[in-house]
C-alpha cells in the first residue's frame, strides 16, 4: 500500500482531531431510582437528584457551596419591611413543551403548592405566602402574610421548582420544566435518559446526554465502576471502596458534606416511643463511633440535633446522648416497660440504612430492647413509614433537605413530635430577620429537640463521588439534594 505524504498528513490529523474530540455523554449511577418524576408533589430525594437544575428550575437555586442564586427569577425587590417580594423574571425561557413561561405560571406554582389539597411534601414552604399577583407577564409580586428574610432560600428548594399548568397531569411520568436538559425517556427498574435542551435560554449544557442509572446493590456499584459501565457514581453506597478507587488513575474520589441528617428515628405517636424516658434510653444505648466506623468506614460526623455541623448556627449536643448502657438500663426501669422490649426496625435499601440498621439492633439488644428489622424497597417506605399510617416503631434515614429543623414543628409528620414550645420557636423564627436573633432561636430549636430526645441522631451524611478522571464539573458539596450537570463535561 502506498501512501502519499499529503494523504498522511491527511490521516494524521483526522486522528488527532478524534483524539482530542471530547465525550458528550455521561452515565450517572445513583443508588436510589425515583419512585415518580414530580418533585412538587413526592418527598423522594431522588426525584431531585435526577431532576432539580437539570430539568426543573425555580425562582432561585442553590449553588454549589449553599449560596442563594437568581434563576428563573433574575432579580427580586423586597419591600413593606419584608412583606413583599416582587420578582423580575428572565426573558424567552420556554418549557420543553414549547409553551412559554411568564408570571402566570409562577403564580399556579405558587398556590398549586400552598391549596388546601396540596401534597406537596415541604408545604410549608409556602405557608407564609398571602397572595401571589401577576403583575405583568415578566413581574410577579408575592405578599407575605409576615416579613421573612428566608423566603429566597425557601423558593430554591426541589419543591418549589416552577411547573404549567399545560404539563401537569402527566408531571409524574413525564416531566416537562425549562432547564438545560430535557427529559427523554424512563425504563422503570433500570434508568431515566435526559438530552440536551437545544433551545435552552440560559448558558448550554456541555453534555448532549445523560443517563441516569439505579444500582441499589454496594457490590453491583463496585463492579460497575471498575468495568466502566457507569462514569460517575453519585453517593457511593460502599467507602470500604475508596482507598481501592484513589490508587487507580482511571478514578477520581470526590468527598465532601451534604445537608443530611441521618438519624434513628422513633414514632413518638405510640407506645413505647411516646415515653421521653425510653426515647432517651435508645438514645444512650447507641455508640455513634461504632455506627460510623462499622457502617460507613470512618467517614461522617456525629450530630446530637437535627441541624448541620458546618452551618455557623450548629450546636454541639452530642454529649446529651453520650453512649452509655448502663444509663439506658436505668431509664428503660424508669419507664417502667417490660424487657425484652420487642419493636420493628423497618430500614430502607440504602447501604448506610441496613449497616448502620445491623450495628444499631445489636447494641439496643445489649440493654434489652429487641428490634425485628424489616428491610423495605424504597416505595415501601415511602407509602408505609413516611406517609400513609407511620407504621413503624424505629427507622435509618438521612434527611437531606437544608436546614430542615422546621419539619419538628408539624405534629403530623412521620415522627409525630408534638411539642407546642418548639412550634413557637418556629413561628417566631418564620417573622424574625434580625440575624442574631434568628441564630439564637435556632441554637434554641436544636437545644429543644435535642434533650427531648426526639430521635437518635446519628452522623452528618458525607458524600463520596466516584467518577471516572476525565469528569469535570461535578459538585464536590451537597447543599441540596441535586446532582446538577448543567456545568458537567469531559476533559480532553
């Protein structure tokens, strides 16, 4: 064969250029598979984790490190000492439908969220909210019923992302919102496929495609990332993995902090969990060192309250719950139950739920409380425990909404708390935009819930990123619950 010189060079540089031609793709691996596509009406996490800045946006968002950014809203006046909030919208943004999105549409958002037969899971996002005026089609003014500084942050939530009333009767099967993705397609059991939104009004996503992957199993996870078949591994189920990923140069190892609280939490609404003297029994009858050790390998931070440990506000509490058996023999006399005290465990199928659910029964049989564990797909839990008639006795769950403490003050929320000094706190907290005076009454929150011992607070959820070394892009932190791709690419 001969090859003349120009047609090497030729060929030299149409292998370069393929060299150099990045990936546009991207398969995404998350451990829990969304049990619908409507963020505003399921508390399912991983409804966000596949949709929020992907496919849905809101008022506002989140950014990376937890900072409060314009969105659909690019600007917003604040008037009447707090009351008011008058938002000034992006112009040409339209919904993956091809319908245009204007104020109308924040405005059923809006009091869709907050209707007396809302099921939004965060309704009281909205329950501040007075009325909701279109001002014009880019103008929409919010009147509160009392002043809150919080109220941008609230309006960045995955429960408040903006919907048309055009899209909605099929939002749970196929979502339709203006972000730089578009949803495509969802093999339920397997994966949700979302491309790139060609008309995006905002700043383009990098990818053409994404797949989304549901890989429940900590070994599956593993032999996944080592045959290549995933490229990024969001929420790692399994740390004993990750020494093992940093020593290969395929691999990159991303750890950082989410808003996850992960707890133990205890129907407060019934027997024997209604007794604050056998609540505080569990409590010191758990080893926090022993749970993050055995079950997420030395990785995570122990928390005594419902709050952060890297918010500026965390108190320290822990020593409330010091593990401490004796003490919980003691108390559980106190109470007056008779051992063995039977109860159910009921633990969802995240790794950190089932370790940490495995750990936890051991020790709680060493003071003579016996947990039947219950081991639930996710949508089970979901109808059984979290909605539904919260039949459970004990359960392992990771709260990772942001600054979350509020959901103590809904009596009719799963854990059936019922305190009305903390539901004071709370309401003085929603009016208060003195910053000092809102930083003593949420150390206040933590304090309350703490030495009620509500539930057993375990550890600060971390989170481990497994991804292949090419990926850029991807948040290091989780300040929602959201793995945003809108700036995720490969490099060459």
């Amino acid at each position: 064969m001969k090859v003349t010189v120009l047609g090497a060079l030729t060929l030299a540089a149409a292998s370069g250029a393929a060299l150099a031609q990045a990936r546009d793709d991207l398969k995404v691996a998350l451990q829990l598979e969304p049990p619908n596509m409507d963020p505003t009406s399921n508390a399912a996490g991983a409804i966000d984790q596949v949709l929020y800045a992907n496919v849905f946006q809101g008022l506002t968002r989140f950014g990376p490190d937890g900072e409060i950014l314009p969105d659909l809203a690019k600007s917003w006046d604040i008037s009447e000492g707090g009351k008011v909030y008058t938002f000034h919208l992006a112009e040409g943004v339209k919904f993956h439908d091809g319908t245009d999105f204007d104020a109308s549409d924040v405005k059923f958002t809006l009091d869709r969220a907050r209707a007396p037969d809302s099921t939004n899971a965060q309704k009281g996002l909205f329950a501040g909210i007075d009325t909701v005026e279109v001002v014009d089609p880019l103008t929409v003014k919010v009147v509160l019923k009392a002043p809150d500084g919080a109220f941008p942050f609230k309006m960045a939530w995955g429960d408040a992302v903006i919907v048309a009333p055009e899209s909605i009767k099929d939002i749970a099967t196929y979502p339709v919102g203006t972000g730089p993705f578009k949803f495509e397609d969802w093999v339920q059991g397997d994966h949700v496929d979302l491309e790139k939104n060609p008309d995006y009004w905002g700043t383009p996503a990098k990818l053409d495609h994404v797949e989304f992957k549901f890989i429940s199993d900590p070994t599956a996870a593993f032999a996944a990332m080592m045959a290549g078949d995933v490229d990024v591994f969001y929420s790692y189920p399994a740390p004993e993995n990750l020494p093992q990923f940093e020593a290969d140069p395929r691999f990159q190892v991303i750890v950082g902090s989410t808003e996850g609280e992960t707890i133990m939490a205890m129907n407060n609404a019934r027997p024997p969990f209604d007794n604050k003297l056998v609540r505080e029994a569990v409590a010191h009858a758990v080893n926090r060192k022993e749970v993050i050790d055995g079950a997420m390998f030395g990785y995570g931070t122990p928390i005594g309250t419902h709050f952060a440990p890297h918010n500026p506000d965390y108190v320290d509490l822990t020593s409330l719950s010091d593990y401490d058996p004796e003490k919980s023999k003691e108390l559980l006399k106190q109470a007056g139950v008779t051992l063995p005290l039977k109860v159910k465990m009921t633990l969802p199928p995240t790794a950190y739920a089932r370790r940490s659910g495995e750990i936890i029964a051991a020790e709680l049989r060493a003071v003579g409380i016996e947990p039947q564990i219950e081991n639930v797909e996710w949508a089970q839990w979901l109808s059984s425990t979290f909605k539904g008639a919260h039949d459970f006795d004990l359960t392992i769950i990771s709260h990772t909404e942001p600054m979350d403490i509020g959901i103590y003050a809904n009596p009719d929320y799963y854990f059936g708390y019922n305190n009305p000094a903390f539901q004071k706190v709370m309401a003085d907290l929603d009016v208060e935009t003195d910053t000092a005076k809102r930083s003593a009454l949420l150390k206040e929150a933590q304090t309350i819930i703490a030495q009620d011992y509500v539930n057993a607070y375990l550890f600060q959820l971390p989170l481990q990123t497994v991804a292949a070394a090419g990926v850029k892009g991807l948040w290091k932190n989780a300040p929602t619950q959201a793995t945003d791709l809108t700036g995720v690419y490969w490099e060459n």
